[in-house]
C-alpha cells in the first residue's frame, strides 16, 4: 500500500471499474478507493446497451447470464401510434441487455484483481486538497494519497469537495416505482416502453420475468406501494395494458425520486468526474449508465493519448471536456426532452405523439438512427 498511485478513482462501481481496467493498459499505478465495505450485493436491474456489451467483452469483464433485449415496442396510452424496434434491423445480436448491479460490479472486481488493480473498499473519503501537481486524498482507514489525476466515480459523493463544481438539477416531481412482475406470456426478449399522461411505463426482461419502472407522482408512489400484491397487480393491467400479457406476480417493490442532474464541467484542477458523478438522468430509454461508460472509454482513451508525465494536467483535462460536451449534453437533452413530451400533452399532444410514433413505424431510416442514438449516444 506504499506508493501513491498516478490515477485514484474514488468509486468502485461499474463507471470507475471499467475505468481502471481500461487504463490499466497504459501501465499506469492505479488504485480504486470505495466506501462500501466490499462488493455490491445490490440486486436493482440495469439496462446495457449493445455498446456497452462491447465496451465490457474488450476488457473480458462482461457478467454472465445477462439477458439480451431483441426488442423494444414503443407505445402511448389514451392514444394512437406505436413503432417497434429490432435487433435484427440494426444488424447486431441484441439491441440491450439486462443484469443485476451485484453482478457487474462482481465481474468487474474480479478482472480488476486479474490484472492487478487494487481496490481498496471501506475507504470513504473525507477530504481531498487539489493542487497545481497533484491531487491530495484522506481516506477513513487513514490513507493518504497524492495523486497526479483524481477521478470522481462516486455518483456525486464526494463533488462538494471540489472548487467551481455546480450542478444544474431539475426535479421531476416523478417517482419511480421499480418491481420485479412476471406475465401469463413468455416476453421473447422484447421489452417495452408505454408513455402515458403520469409518466413512462417501462418492462424491460430479466430472465423470465420482467424489471418494471412505473412513474407516478410521489403521492401516486406511496400509494402503489401501499397496495397489496393482488391491487397492485391490478393497477398495472389497467394502466399498462395486455401487450406483454397477464401480470399474475410481483416482488421487491420500491420506489424512488426522479431528477435531472448536470454539471457544469466535468474537471476540475487534477480531476475528472465520470457517470452520475457527472449526469444523472431520468430512467427513460435507459441512457444514464451507458453514458457513465462511454465517459470511462473517453477519459481512457485521452489517458492512453498522454505522456504519462502530462497526466491530470491542463491540456489532458480539457481534451476530455471536449471529447464529452456532444454525447453528453444530447444524452442529456434526449432523455428530458422524451420526459417532457411525452407526459406533457401542453408540449406535446396526444395526437402529437402519435404521430411521430407511427413516422418512426413507417420510416425505417427515422427507426433505425433511433435505434443506434439509443445503443451508440451522439457520436462523432
């Protein structure tokens, strides 16, 4: 544990991972620092595009038994219109793909320590100092740590500590109520995305069942998850509808609050801020951490770019910054834009809607660049 590292990433989970690991190809000392007393046994659904399947497989740590999304109808309730898109179309195995937070974040460890990056878990930090060589960290086990380039991949933890770092937020007023349901209906790996007046409805398949994400209001929340599984079931039929089938099982209902998070930069003196550390987006199209990932194959491949003594300074800083403002400010404009048109009939009546979701149907060009936004973000 002697030597400072040239690169610490204060965050273990699936951004600052495959960071590390794709780093670790410089050859560079790198040491990832995490709160949390060992891995996530976090079971919550993630969605992961094609890309990001990509992303993972070039550094062997993509987690086994994920399942793969052929699919993804699209629809509105209390109107026309729906598209549907298709794997096939784009010309790749599967669109997405779904696994547990615990087991990427598992297989994310275990190639760490097959190539020799150490981890560090219960390491909270509790004071970082940045100066014009290095950045200094104190961590709770009484580490303390010089730097050449920190990296935030904390989800905001630790943002507060660093000078001339601001967010711009909106809060939604939406909840999230997440649940694991299983239908009367095989899925086939198709999952769905059902716009209505309260707010995105999303099925996304998880092995045989589905991961659901309702959006209601908070008082809406509350009193879904109030409800005994039977009423439950039944508020979800009549609000969702019988595309996927018979809802007929529910477990692990949650909910939480949905806001949109920016920041105004995402570096700072010797540091860069990556996933929600950086963004936190509404849940809709499943965006936020195949952004956070496509963050870590930027900042890796600017760390790959510089003279390992030019790492954390000025210039490798700001060609980052600059290798993120498309993709990032369209991801985030896409997913709030969808929020806003799609649960406002004021933006965006129901008419509206319906039309351009049957544009997409009958447009196959129009489908297909949606598509590839969807897995690749805003390229070029």
């Amino acid at each position: 544990m002697g030597s400072d590292p040239v690169i610490a990433i204060v965050g273990a989970g699936p951004v600052g991972a495959t960071l590390a690991a794709l780093a670790a190809r410089e050859g560079l000392a790198i040491e990832v620092f995490e709160a949390r007393p060992g891995p996530a046994e976090d079971p919550r659904t993630l969605a992961l595009s094609h890309a990001s399947r990509e992303l993972l497989e070039s550094i062997r740590a993509w987690p086994a038994g994920a399942t793969p999304i052929s699919s993804i109808h699209v629809s509105q309730k209390g109107g026309p219109g729906r598209t549907l898109l298709e794997a096939e179309e784009q010309g790749v195995p599967a669109l997405g793909y779904t696994t547990s937070f615990a087991a990427l974040t598992g297989s994310l460890a275990r190639r760490l320590a097959e190539i020799g990056i150490a981890v560090r878990y219960g390491e909270a930090c509790e004071d970082i100092a940045l100066g014009t060589d290095a950045a200094h960290l104190r961590f709770s086990g009484g580490r303390e740590v010089d730097a050449a380039l920190l990296v935030l991949a904390d989800g905001g933890a630790n943002a507060s500590r660093i000078p001339g770092v601001a967010f711009r937020e909106k809060d939604y007023d939406q909840h999230a109520v997440v649940a694991k349901v299983v239908t009367d209906r095989e899925h086939g790996g198709r999952a769905y995305e059902r716009f209505t007046p309260q707010g995105p409805v999303a099925l996304l398949p998880v092995g045989a069942q589905f991961a659901l994400v309702y959006t209601a209001s908070p008082a809406e929340a509350r009193r879904l998850l109030a409800l005994d599984d039977a009423a439950f079931l039944d508020e979800l039929q009549s609000h969702f509808g019988d595309r996927a089938g018979r809802f007929v099982s529910v477990a692990q209902r949650a909910s939480f609050p949905l806001k949109l998070r920016a920041i105004n930069a995402p570096v700072a003196q010797r540091t860069a801020l990556v996933g929600n550390a950086a963004q936190s987006l509404h849940p809709i199209a499943g965006q936020g951490l195949n952004l956070g990932l496509r963050d870590a194959a930027s900042l890796a491949a600017v760390i790959g770019a510089t003279e390992p003594g030019e790492i954390g300074g000025v210039p490798m800083l700001e060609a980052y910054r600059l290798s993120r403002v498309r993709d990032t400010s369209r991801g985030v404009a896409f997913t709030d834009f969808l929020t806003r048109a799609f649960s406002d009939g004021r933006r965006l009546p129901t008419w509206g809607r319906g039309l351009a979701l049957t544009a997409f149907d009958l447009f196959p060009p129009a489908r297909r660049a949606l598509a590839e936004r969807m897995i690749h973000g805003a390229r070029g």
